[in-house]
C-alpha cells in the first residue's frame, strides 16, 4: 500500500489544481463589472438584428460534420498501414481489406439513407 500511496497523493493534486484554479481561484482575482454593454452578443459593431435563440439549424448540418470528423479519423489509420505495408505481408493486406470494407459498408449507408444530401 505504501507503494500506492505517493500515485494517490499525484493524482490528488492533478485533479484539485484544475478545479481550485477554476472555481475558488478565478472568481477571486478577476474583474467583474457586467454591464448592459458587455452582456450583449458582439457582432462586429454593428447592432445585433435577432437573437441567437431563434435560428434553427438543420440536424443535417450536424450529421454531415460528425460523418466527416468519423471517415477523415478512420483514414488517418492507412498511414500507418501504408508505411508498414511490405512488414504486414498478406495479414496486413487482408486486415485493411477488412478495414476499408467496413468504412465502405458505413459510407453506402450515409448515403442510401441521404444524409449526405445538404438542404
């Protein structure tokens, strides 16, 4: 247990910094004076012309951003294969194979269900 004790005292520390820092420290030391001004959403000087609470934004626009974030991480594995490719013989091959054909599998589906239509 002695052992454990010093990774017990680290792991204290590492999760009271972030929170004394943000919710005891900041408030203390920052300057706070709201007023009117400062409270209203900046639009480049010019008077804002609605509230950002009534525009509405097509779920479309957000399936489209995480499809995109998804297939550009699973792309980002093929360099590593790529460099390794004559090391991995056939098992590598077969694997990205394997690999591509359940990306494709995901792509066909996006699209026969017409998320990647934009509106």
């Amino acid at each position: 247990m002695a052992n454990y004790s010093v990774l017990l005292v680290a792991t204290l520390i590492v999760i009271s910094l972030p929170v004394l820092t943000l919710f005891i420290l900041t408030p203390l030391i920052r300057a706070s004076r709201p007023e009117k001004v400062k409270l209203e959403p900046y639009e480049c000087g010019v008077a804002p012309s609605s509230f950002a609470i009534d525009h509405r934004f097509s779920v479309r626009y957000f399936l489209i951003a995480v499809l995109f974030i998804i297939f550009d991480v699973e792309t980002i594995f093929l360099f590593p294969w790529a460099i390794r490719f004559k090391q991995l013989g056939w098992f590598g091959a077969i694997e990205m194979a394997i690999f591509i054909a359940i990306l494709l599998v995901g792509y066909l589906y996006a699209w026969k269900r017409k998320v990647l239509t934009w509106v």
